[in-house]
C-alpha cells in the first residue's frame, strides 16, 4: 500500500511516498522497518506505543491505534509534529 513519509523521516527513505505492506498499522511498521532500519524508532517508543509527536492518517483518518486492520489499496499518511524555540 502506499504510505506518505513526512520530511523528518526523508533520510530514512530518501523519498516522499513509498511502498509498504501489512494487515495492521502495526505489521505497516514492521515492513517501513525491515525496508528502512531506523525508522521505526522514530515512530515507536519502548513500550511499542505511537510517539507522542507522530500521527497515522488512514485513508485521511486519524488512527490512534496500531492494530488498526489495513487493506492494501489503503493509503497511509505519517505527520510528525515539529517543536522547538
């Protein structure tokens, strides 16, 4: 399915949109991490909870969930908040 890559995470993937392939947000996860290692614990913590500044956009829904089922003609959109001073 097609996933959207927010610009933070462009050093990862070297591209804006990619390929990726799972029946939940979290086997999606799994898949961007055997593709692109590092990812994941960008949008992953320790206790395998969402970080606190991402967000996954399913078919433009927010999910708040990782076991959220997916469907291979689904688009998933990742938005990673940005803060600073």
């Amino acid at each position: 399915m097609k996933v959207l890559i927010p610009s933070p995470l462009l050093s990862y993937t070297k591209k804006r949109e990619v390929e990726a392939s799972g029946s939940t947000l979290a086997e999606l996860v799994v898949d961007l991490e055997r593709q692109y290692p590092g990812i994941r614990f960008r949008m992953i913590d320790e206790q395998d909870q969402m970080r606190s500044h991402i967000r996954f956009f399913v078919n433009s829904e927010q999910s708040f969930d990782l076991s959220q089922k997916l469907r291979p003609t689904d688009e998933v959109q990742i938005v990673q908040a940005l803060s600073g001073g």
